[in-house]
C-alpha cells in the first residue's frame, strides 16, 4: 500500500519465512516512469489550509513551490514532480522505516535494555535495493548488507550481493527459506513413510501448519517411543 502511495510499481512480491526470518521480495521495483515527470492535479485553490499542506507535504515542498493552474472545473493547485526532485533510494529508506514502526503484533516483547517491542527479538535486518545497502534504522537496529546463518548458537554473517545470491547463501548453509517447499517436503517424505510401514498417512493440517514454522528444513525419519514411556 505504502509502495503505491510513493508512486512505486513492480512486476511481482514474494514473501517467505523461516523459524528465524521474515523475508519480502519486489521484483523490478521502481517509480512509475509514467508519472515522474508529469503535473499532478492537488486540491481547488478554494480548499481548506490543511488540505492544501497535505498536498505539499507529500511531495516535500512548501506551498508556494506549487502551481496554481486553470481548468474546466476551476483554479487548483499543481505539482510538477521530476526525476531530478524523486530519489529512490531516500523515498524507500523513509518509507521502510515509517512501515516497521507501524507493524504491531498481538503479543509483543521487550528484550534487554532496548526499547523495541517486536514478536520476538530482532537481531538483524538486510535490506538491498539493486545490489545498494539501504540505511533503515529501526530501534537499536540499523539495516545493512548482510544475513547471519547460526549453528549451534553460533552465529556468522555472510554478506550478500543480491537476491540471487540471497537464495544460494541460504542453500549452501542448508536453509529452505520456501515454506511452501517445506510443506511439501514433509507431506512427500511422510508418504513415503507410511507406505514403507504400510500404514495409512492422514494429513493435520494444523499441526502440519505448526511444523512447518518450527524447522529451517525438513529431516524425515521414523520414530517410536519405549512402551514403559506410554504407560499412564
């Protein structure tokens, strides 16, 4: 929504999560070559203030650097927006920042001495933009160019290039970041189980649903518990 305000389009978006990441993709982002450049019509001359420094605000000018122009319907105020006044990059960084801070979760934490309530504790945010290090702070956190990949509370940061290269860092170290992928890697290798046994498989969806939140990717295995353990 916010994206479209700013006059920002973008071929497709993608959305993703692991038990330790939130991950959005928009593919070909960027302003809408069609309006850049092109007057844009504001309120009537006659509007009230408010209305009128609304208008200016959302292009970051004072009123008197808007136009005044006659049409069929009366006198109104106009904006000539021009790719030399847009930058991208600042239009995004603000736009980012004014977003995390309106996301609002049902059960949210404090953590430490950092005063930044989020659904869990934030330890990190990359954002790129055509391969540049976008500058977002949110909290006690500032964006960068990395993702951080933890084995056994071991954390290391590997920097990264582009989404490419986003996806082949989290293969390498193992990391299906497709929930999708996932579903159907536990569905398939259940399956297979269960014709192994002989049994028949009946999906929950709502503990597949859980599952499917709680693991980077996927082991399959058959399992049973000692008969004293299911003794009441």
């Amino acid at each position: 929504n916010e994206l479209s305000k700013e006059k920002f389009v973008f071929d497709k978006s993608k959305y993703f999560y692991t038990p330790t990441r939130l991950t959005f993709i928009f593919y070909s982002l960027g302003l809408d070559k069609n309006l850049v450049g092109k007057t844009i019509r504001g309120p009537s001359v006659n509007a009230n203030e408010k209305a009128v420094l609304g208008f200016a605000k959302s292009f970051n000018v004072k009123v008197k650097n808007l136009m005044k122009m006659s049409t069929p319907k009366g006198e109104y105020y106009f904006f000539k927006k021009s790719l030399k006044q847009t930058s991208v990059i600042s239009v995004l960084e603000k736009l980012l920042e004014e977003t995390f801070r309106r996301i609002s979760w049902k059960k949210s934490m404090r953590w430490g001495n950092n005063d930044l309530k989020w659904i869990r504790p934030l330890k990190n945010i990359l954002c790129i933009y055509k391969s540049k290090k976008l500058n977002i702070k949110f909290g006690h956190l500032q964006s960068n160019n990395i993702t951080l990949i933890e084995y056994h509370k071991i954390e290391e940061k590997l920097k990264v290039e582009n989404i490419k290269h986003y996806f082949e860092v989290l293969k390498t170290n193992n990391i299906e970041i497709d929930q999708n992928i996932r579903r159907d890697m536990i569905i398939s290798g259940s399956k297979k189980i269960a014709k192994k046994l002989n049994v028949n498989f009946k999906l929950n969806e709502k503990l597949l649903s859980e599952v499917i939140c709680l693991v980077q990717k996927p082991y399959l295995f058959q399992a049973k518990f000692k008969e004293k353990f299911l003794k009441k």
